[in-house]
C-alpha cells in the first residue's frame, strides 16, 4: 500500500510540474505581464499551486481514487493501462483548455469560463483558421502532452515489490483515509468555511495578476459549478437601499422635437478605445469616425461592462450587466423576464429590428431578441447574397451594412434599428477583393478596424440619401474592446474603455461628455432621445453631469466599480483597491489607506454594495423588468 501512495505522488507530481510549466507559457505569451516585478511573479506561481492542485484533483479524482484499490486488483496489467489512458486523457483536457486561452486571453482580458464550452458549437469553419494561426501553440501543446507520455512511462512500478508489502489491516486502513483527507483539503483548496474561489486570488495579488494565478480549467470547473447567485443583505432598510441606487428610472422630458426620433444603434465588433484617433491625439484606425466625433456628442469615459459579445449585447440593450462568474445568457437566469429598448419603444409605435451578419444561433442572440420582445431579428440566415459570407463568422461588414442601410428604409417609422457588426473579430478576415485597400497595423485587429471604419462611412453615404436620416439620431459603440499595446489599455480599467457617440444629422455641434458611462446606461440614452413616458428598470448607474454615475464589471473574480478618476476592487464583501487614474494611470499604487481618500473608498464601497444587492436580487427573484 505504501508503494501505490508513493507511485501516486509522483504521477500527481507530474501533473503539478505540468501545470506551473502551462503558467510558465502563459506568462511568457503574454507581454502584458511581463512588466511586473520579478517577486510579484513569483508570489503569483506560488499561489497559483493551490488552484492547480485544486482544478487536478477534480480532473484526476477517479486516476487518485484506483491508487486507493486492494494491491491485488492495483497489480493488474489492465489495471496499470487504464490508469495511464485516464491519466493522459486529464493531462491532455488540463493542458489543452490551458493553452486555448494562451490564445484567446490577449482578445478577451481574461481566463474563460464554462461559455467555451458553448462557443465550441459556434467554431464551425474557423478550427483550421485557428490551428493554422495559432500553429506554434499546436506544437507546444503536443510537445508537452508527450512530455507527460515519456515521464509517466519513466516512473517505474513493479508487481513484484508491491505484492511482497505486508501492510497491516489497521495501517492500510489509516493510510487510505489520510490520502483521502489530502485530497479532499486539496480539492477544496485549503482548510477555510469556503472552498477556493478565483475572487480568492484578489486577496493575494495584483488585479492584473490574476489570470496568471488561476488556470483555466479551475475556472471552467468552478462556473460550471455555480448553482447561481447568493443573496446579499448589505443593506437591511429597503428605502437605505433604494437610496443608494434605485433600478427603477424615469425620463426626464426633452422638448417635443424628439418624441420620434429614429435611433440607429450601431455596435462595432472589438471597437476598443486605443484604436479611434479622436481618443487618442489622433493615432489610430477609423478616420471616418474621428470626423464624424468632431460633429457630435462625445462620451470621454464610457466602459464596456464585460469582455465578450454576449455579456455586451444585453448589457446594451436590456442594462443587464454579467456581474458574476458566467455571462447573463449562459447563466441559470438566462430564460428570466427581460426587457429591451426594442420593447420599449414599441410601446411607443415604434418598430424594432436587431440586424447581425452572424450564423443564427451566434451566442443565442436570436433567442434573447425574442425573450426580451426586441422586435425582428435578422442574421446570415435572412442575408440575400450567399457570396458574401467571409467563411468563418458571417457576412462581411461593407455589403452587410449596405443591406442594413437599405432595410432601414423599407421600414415602418419611427423605427429603432440595432446593428451588431462582425469583420473585426477574430480571425480579423478581409474580403479577399479588399487585401489590398488597407495596410497592416502594429496588431492583426487593426486592418480589419480600418476596414469596418471605411464601411461605415458607405454606411452614412447611403443612409444619408433617405427620406429617414435627418431625423435620426445615430449612437455608436462596441460590444467589448480586444487586444491593445498601449499600457494604459491594458490596465483593469482601460482594457474595459470604449468609444461612445451620439450623432445627429440636425444637430452637428461638438460636444464632449466626461460623466462615466457604461453600456448599461445606453438604455438611458435610447429612452431619453424618444422621451420614453413610463418607468423602466436599468442597472445603469445613471447620467449624471456631477458624475455621481459609475460603472460596474466582474472579472477575474471580483468585482470593479470605476467612477472617474477612481477605481475600487471589491472582493469578498471588501474593497481591496482604489486607484486614482489622473495620478496612476497605470494603476500601480494601491491608495485604498491613504486618509486622502477615506471618504471616495467609503462611498463607492457602500455604492458597490448597494448594485451588487440590487443585482444578485432582482435577478434571483426573475423581477428585473
């Protein structure tokens, strides 16, 4: 029996060993981490070995558990081989969703949860593009799966030396039950009330270390796992807690003008902030947009409230944040009563489209625009012209807006339009007619941004024709932002900034809005152009010139509010945070001691508090609407 514990420890070692080398690669791929001082690393590898053990004790529970088998069965030939299948067949599914975020962490921010396991539906087409882009990634994995192959077969087991161990009864009996506490301790991540969660690594190191802590695989477990929210009861007065932040809103009357007003919402796939000129003292990829900003209603500090398309599409158009460890749609609560703008303003006579040059099914989008009383939907299914489909995501953006524009016009107005563009997600595909048109940026996205840009401005000529346009007013964002150089975005909060604009054909003053905004105040905006009469539910934090407004994110564990210029993380019902942009930019000073500040860390701490009740409520009890 002793021999089995001592072969278990070292093909469990191996699995360990192979784990800090996947932590090692995903450092070493990712720059972004690279300027963290050499001690911070290492603290992070350190803690990262608790959610390794954790996410390969339930990977290699029934590998552990044979171990534990009576001697005779343990020396059988069959036996030996079905453990070294199980054995390779964990390493290979531990290394594999390892590396796939190798790949996709500099897209998304972030290490992916169980919703890769949905996108896998939706790769169809684009697994070549993948394997063939990412190729060195493909050898290394393979590399490492045989690494596991050739150690495994070197850690020599003989029948013979284990037949002739004469455990006791009482010892054998005692060993197995202390292998068993182990790893039961091991799987839950140590010996605390609460098993270990990713939140947990907030407590421990930088925000922007986190991903480099846990591994994927943990994080895949623990969100398919989740059994939901838990209630929270920060506040026990209802009428405290409506103070702090009230769901419930109403729009302040505009004059008469805007009571039908067309709203044409355009979201652009990956539009981070690094990449638009008029943000950024005019270096970037979206000419057409920078012109256009100089003639209309700016947002200076609007956030995404998540880092993929389907934590932001109802984030924009229902206020609906993704404020826990899956997004809203994978989430329990996806088939809950929801409302959208489209369901507004239907209310009012207008008619509501949502337009996506995606596959139908893309991320259920067809099935939220239909639970949330949206309106139409249109996706790749609807598109006339079978040529144009870019044979990895969709239609192109230049023929597909084109085909948007021209709908607008064969529709029953007023009308609110939605339009979810696709080209500049990855792989970043061309036309193969447009190769030539745009140049190579410093990042692959950047053609691709360019190229989107260019078919928005045909985009507006062909609008700009209609009997519609003039009196429409135009917002346009994105879904999320993707990968960014400048280290300014690829702070916690940075990598979350995208543009927002309103533009108005009637109405062509500039105006720069410096308020914080995020995606779940579009809703606001929408209501507010329409003079919406009624009550509505939002998470949106509201538009406030005096900046009382803030945003909200979950990411990495733990929760962000930013309130320009201050950032507070809020994990295990505590700041552990605050930054201060204007002095920080780069967030690297913790000011959440400094007296300075006590009253900022006080406030958005009890603000934080406050939407998380709100939120992890109405959305357990089904009454966000």
């Amino acid at each position: 029996m002793f021999l089995t514990v001592q072969i278990l420890i070292k093909r469990f070692s191996l699995a360990l060993v192979t784990a800090s080398i996947c932590r090692v690669l995903f450092l070493v791929l990712n720059k972004v981490l690279w300027a963290f001082p050499a001690a911070q690393l290492a603290e992070s590898f350190f803690f990262g070995l608790a959610y390794d053990i954790s996410s390969l004790v339930y990977i290699h529970g029934i590998f552990i558990g044979l171990h534990l088998l009576p001697i005779k069965i343990f020396n059988r030939v069959k036996t030996q081989q079905f453990l070294f299948s199980l054995f390779m067949l964990g390493q290979f599914l531990f290394i594999f969703f390892n590396f796939v975020d190798m790949g996709l962490y500099p897209i998304v921010g972030r290490r992916s949860g169980s919703e890769l396991l949905a996108m896998a539906n939706e790769t169809d087409g684009l697994v070549l593009k993948y394997l063939t882009g990412y190729w060195y990634l493909l050898v290394l994995l393979f590399g490492l799966v045989y690494l596991n192959y050739f150690v495994y077969k070197k850690i020599k087991y003989t029948t013979t030396s284990a037949a002739n161990e004469s455990d006791s009864w009482l010892s054998a009996i005692l060993l197995r039950f202390g292998v068993l506490v182990l790893v039961f301790v091991g799987g839950r991540g140590g010996l605390k009330l609460m098993p270990l969660n990713p939140f947990d690594a907030a407590l421990n190191t930088r925000a922007e270390l986190i991903p480099l802590v846990i591994n994927t695989p943990f994080n895949m477990i623990v969100s398919m796992q989740s059994a939901g929210l838990k209630e929270k009861k920060y506040f026990n007065d209802e009428v405290q807690l409506i103070a702090n932040f009230n769901p419930i809103k109403q729009v302040i009357p505009k004059d008469n003008s805007a009571l039908k007003r067309n709203i044409v919402l355009i979201i652009v796939e990956s539009l981070g902030k690094e990449y638009v000129g008029f943000y950024n003292n005019g270096k970037g990829y979206t000419p057409f947009l920078d012109s256009l900003m100089k003639h209309s209603e700016v947002f200076m500090h609007a956030y995404a409230n998540g880092k993929k398309s389907i934590e932001g599409i109802p984030a924009i158009l229902s206020s609906m944040p993704s404020l826990m460890q899956v997004p809203y749609l994978s989430s329990n609560y996806h088939s809950n009563i929801i409302r959208s703008a489209g369901h507004y303003l239907q209310e009012m006579g207008y008619t509501s489209s949502f337009y996506h040059g995606g596959k139908n099914g893309t991320m259920s989008f067809d099935n939220y625009i239909a639970l949330s009383n949206s309106g139409e939907y249109f996706g790749k299914n609807e598109y006339p012209v079978s040529a144009d489909f870019d044979g990895f995501w969709g239609i192109s953006d230049r023929p597909y807006l084109q085909y948007v524009a021209k709908q607008i016009g064969n529709s029953k107005f007023p009308s609110f339009t939605s339009v979810f563009t696709l080209t500049s997600h990855h792989p970043y595909q061309l036309p193969v007619a447009e190769l030539s048109r745009f140049k190579a940026g410093s990042l692959p996205i950047h053609k691709t941004i360019a190229y989107t840009d260019d078919a928005l401005r045909d985009f507006f000529k062909t609008a700009s024709k209609q009997d519609w346009y003039a009196n429409t007013t135009f917002i346009i964002t994105a879904d999320h932002s993707a990968e960014n150089e400048n280290a300014y975005y690829q702070t916690p909060q940075g990598k979350f900034e995208i543009p927002l604009i309103m533009y108005r054909p009637m109405e062509v003053l500039p105006k720069k809005r410096f308020e914080t905004v995020s995606q779940t105040d579009m809703l606001q905006l929408i209501l507010e152009e329409t003079n919406y009469p009624k009550p509505y539910f939002s998470f949106g934090s509201g538009l406030n010139t005096d900046n009382t407004g803030c945003v909200m994110q979950f990411h990495d564990g733990y929760h962000q509010i930013i309130q320009w210029p201050f950032v507070l993380n809020f994990a295990n019902d505590k700041a552990t945070g605050l930054f201060h942009l204007e002095q920080d930019s780069l967030m690297k000073i913790n000011q959440i001691e400094n007296p300075l500040y006590v009253n900022k860390r006080d406030s958005l701490t009890i603000k934080a508090k406050a939407i998380i009740q709100t939120f992890n409520g109405h959305v357990i009890h089904n009454t966000a609407h």
